[in-house]
C-alpha cells in the first residue's frame, strides 16, 4: 500500500502556486472584460451583476485551487517514477 511521494508533494504544492497565480491573472482578465460589458442601467441590476461576479471567482478560484494542485501532484508523481 503506496503513501505520498515527496515528488507529488512538491509537484501539488507548486500546482498550487501555479493556480493561485492563474486564479489572479485569469480572473482579473474575464472580470476586467466583464465589466466592460456591463450595461446595468438600475442599482438592482448592478447589485446582481455584482453578485455574479464574485459567484464567477468563487468558482473559478475553487476550480483552481483544486485542479491545479492534483494535476502537479500527478506530474510530479509521474515524471519522479514513483
């Protein structure tokens, strides 16, 4: 019965770092083009585009912070052999 690999480890912990950074970049792009096209005309309506915009970076930091980590866990796990 296998354990974790150190390998894996780093690889998940710079899968991490790798994500968080994607989160930051990707989400400052797609909000930043959101915004732009943003034709709320009532305080209603902003207030909703407002919520959708914080429920779009809630799921895309999730998205991130959980694929990216698995993904260089994997990599790391793969390219050590173990």
């Amino acid at each position: 019965m296998g354990g974790l690999s150190l390998a894996g480890l780093i690889g998940a912990l710079v899968g991490l770092a790798l994500g968080y950074v994607d989160y930051k970049v990707v989400g400052g792009v797609v909000e930043g083009k959101l915004r732009k096209l943003d034709r709320s005309s009532s305080a209603a309506e902003k207030e909703e585009f407002e919520r959708k915009i914080r429920i779009l970076r809630v799921v895309l930091f999730a998205v991130t912070m959980l694929a990216f980590p698995v993904i260089g866990y994997l990599f790391g796990s793969v390219v050590a052999g173990g």
